[in-house]
C-alpha cells in the first residue's frame, strides 16, 4: 500500500470537499429565507432578489475557509450587517417573521474556520468577537436572537478547539507509540549484541587456552633443541602463536558490546604519531583531518584507526616512493576517512609483499559492515591506490555509555 492510498479520500480532495460544503450551505441558506425563516420579505422587491443572490455569494465563500479562514468571516459578517442595517434603521426591508436571526447557517462553518486553520490566534479572536456581536446584534436585543447568534458563533470555536486538541493527543500518542516501537528495537538489538558478546568471549577463551599452549610447548622446545634448525623453528612457531594471540583478541574485541577494563586499543588520538612513523620511516605522509575528533565515539575511532593503520601498510609494501594523504572528516552523523597514494616511484620489495596474507582488506570491510558503514578500495584515477570508508559516527556500546 502506497503512502497515497493512506491518506483519506477527503484529505486528498479537499478542494472538491469544500466546494460540495459550499454549494450545500448556498441551497440550505437560500431555501431556508425563501422559507421564511430569517430576513425574507412577505412581499420582495428587487432589493430583496439582489441580497438573496449576494447571500449565496456569500456563502459560496466557504471554499476559501482553509486558505482564508478569516477573509470568510469577513464576507458573512458584512453581510449580515448589511442585511441588519437595511432592516433596522434604513427600513429598506421589512422581514414576514422579525424575531427570526438574519445570519445565514453559513456563519456557523464560517466561525470554525479562525481557529482551526489561522496561525495568528489574536487576530482570530479579534474576528470572532466582532462576528459574535454582528450576528447577536445587541442593539436589537430579544432573548431568543443573543442565545441562537450566541450559539451559531460559539459551536464552530469551540469544536475547532476540540479538534486541534484531540489531533495534538493522537500525535502526541503516535510519537510515543514510534518511540516505544524504537526503544523495544534498541532493546532487541542490545540482547542480541549482549549474547554475540558471550560467544565472542566463550571463543576467545576455549582457542586462547589451546593457542597457548601451543605457544608455551614451542618455547619449551626452543630451550630443550639440541640443533639449531629446530630451535628456530620453535622459535617461529612460538611467536606464530604470539601473533595470532594478538589478532584473536582484536578480533574479539569488535564482536564484544564493550572492550575490557583498562583496553589500550588507538583511537583517532593516534592517527598523528601513526603518519609520523610513516613519514619518520622515510614515507612522504600526510594528515589531514577536519572536525571534531570526539565526535567518533569509541569503536568507531579504533576503526578509524585500524583503516590507516592498513592503508598506510599497504603503501608501505606496494607503493615506495609515493606520497600518502590521510584524511579524515568528523560530522555530527558519520566520519569519513580517505588514505590516498600516488603510484609508486620505485618497484616494490618481493620479499615484502610476500610477508602480507592479502586479506587486510576483507578484514577491514568485515569490521566496517559489523558498524553499519561502507568500504570502498581500489585503484585512482592518477594511477594511485584509495581506500576510503564512511562510518556511523555513534555507534552505542557499554563503552560510550560509561
């Protein structure tokens, strides 16, 4: 179902509505005095003709009562006063029933209209006053004439009043409604990073047990060889289970809701000491960030962190003698980071390239899709590599909440 299809057939022609409003009350008003029941003469003249016929235009005016709510009451209210005064005292007409109101039913649409569609509430009171007094016409006053023009004046106020505040009650209900509907997703979302977090730290702890003591046997090893080859061996074994010890735990450090106690992971705040290790390493970086860095909260700051680190390798092994820009752009909604390279002025180091296992890339596109953000890498137009990602700047963890 489209958002047009929800909106009531009323609301969606609401020119045609008002139009059908308006004829309805022209025939209602012009039948109703022709009845005799409010300012028709017992024997009409041409005079009598003319105001009915202006009556009806009068009352036509109620296609304009949303747009120009007061401009109606403006026209029905000079009607009436002129239809008052040439009764009493210019005597121009002579009623059959003088104790009838001389205010069409038109009026009483008409008073709806100030309150519920002006925005300037003085200025529809002021008109509503007046319009009360014009069709009451205390100067004549009867009983029956102050209450029924009393009456005609006050319903449409009134339940124009009513209206706006039962339609502020159903927003107000509404909003809470979606916002009860938000919270029961952030609590659904909680639980399921709560119990990712719990499996995350099941799994760190069973392969870290078994990975340790990989290594310790390595070491033992080491100490107890008698030859060389096998010492050494034992040696990369040990620090094999050493790197991977490390990367397990960063690994798990993204799928926990919250980093350990005393976690020393860089954030944004290292991204000037990590270029200028590069440009200290003979790298012709450079660091360009904008904004605010404490706008990227904490998980998205290490990532932050993690993506230059990689890119800034990668230009180390793949691109010597390129000059590396690091930009980094902090706004209120996301971060966006761009290391660029230009192509490389030498040839690449074979034994270098070799120590890589190709897959900092999809490890760096797996940590930016676990926060919700993009990852683009690939080759420039000037020949050059790009990696560029834009993250969610708040990302909620028990971190950030602390």
């Amino acid at each position: 179902m489209t958002g047009r299809d929800e909106v009531p057939w009323h609301r969606r022609h609401w020119v045609a509505v008002d139009a059908a409003i308006a004829v309805f009350f022209v025939v209602l008003d012009t039948g109703v005095t022709l009845a005799g029941g409010t300012w028709w003469p017992e024997r009409p003249g041409a005079l009598a003709w003319v105001m009915l016929g202006l009556q009806a235009l009068a009352c036509a005016s109620l296609a304009a009562r949303r747009c120009a709510p007061i401009a109606v009451v403006v026209v029905l209210g000079t009607f009436t006063l002129v239809i008052t005064l040439l009764i009493s005292p210019f005597g121009a007409l002579t009623p059959a029933a003088g104790g009838n109101l001389w205010a069409p039913f038109a009026t009483v649409l008409a008073a709806y209209g100030p309150l519920f569609y002006q925005q300037n509430r003085r200025a529809a009171f002021v008109a509503l006053a007046v319009f009360t007094l014009i069709v009451m016409r205390p100067w004549q006053p009867t009983w029956t004439v102050l209450t029924i023009g009393l009456l005609r004046t006050a319903v449409g106020p009134l339940l124009a009043l009513y209206v706006g505040a039962r339609h502020r009650l159903v927003m107000a209900l509404t909003e809470r409604a979606e916002r009860a509907e938000r919270e029961r997703h952030l609590l659904a979302e909680r639980a399921r990073a709560e119990e990712r977090a719990r499996l995350a730290g099941e799994m760190h702890d069973v392969v870290t047990h078994r990975v340790s003591l990989m290594a310790l046997q390595a070491g033992a090893l080491r100490m107890t060889a008698t030859d060389e080859a096998t010492r050494q061996a034992a040696e990369d074994l040990r620090q094999a289970g050493c790197q991977a010890l490390d990367e397990l735990r960063d690994l798990v450090g993204i799928l926990r809701t919250a980093p350990e106690e005393g976690d020393g992971s860089p954030s944004v705040a290292g991204l000037p000491t990590l270029v200028s290790e590069s440009a200290g390493a003979g790298v012709d970086a450079e660091l360009v960030q904008e904004g605010d860095p404490a706008l990227a909260s904490p998980v998205v700051g290490r990532t932050t962190y993690r993506i230059v680190r990689e890119a800034l390798t990668n230009a180390h092994k793949h691109a010597p003698g390129a000059k590396v820009v690091v930009s980094v752009h902090y706004e209120e909604s996301q971060v966006r980071v761009a290391v660029h390279n230009t192509p490389p002025t030498g040839r690449p180091s074979a034994q270098l390239v070799g120590t890589g296992s190709g897959l900092g890339i999809v490890g760096l596109r797996q940590r930016v899709d676990v926060l919700h953000g993009v990852l683009r890498a690939g080759r420039a137009p000037d020949g050059g590599f790009s990696v560029e990602a834009t993250l969610p700047a708040y990302v909620p963890t028990a971190e950030s909440a602390v």
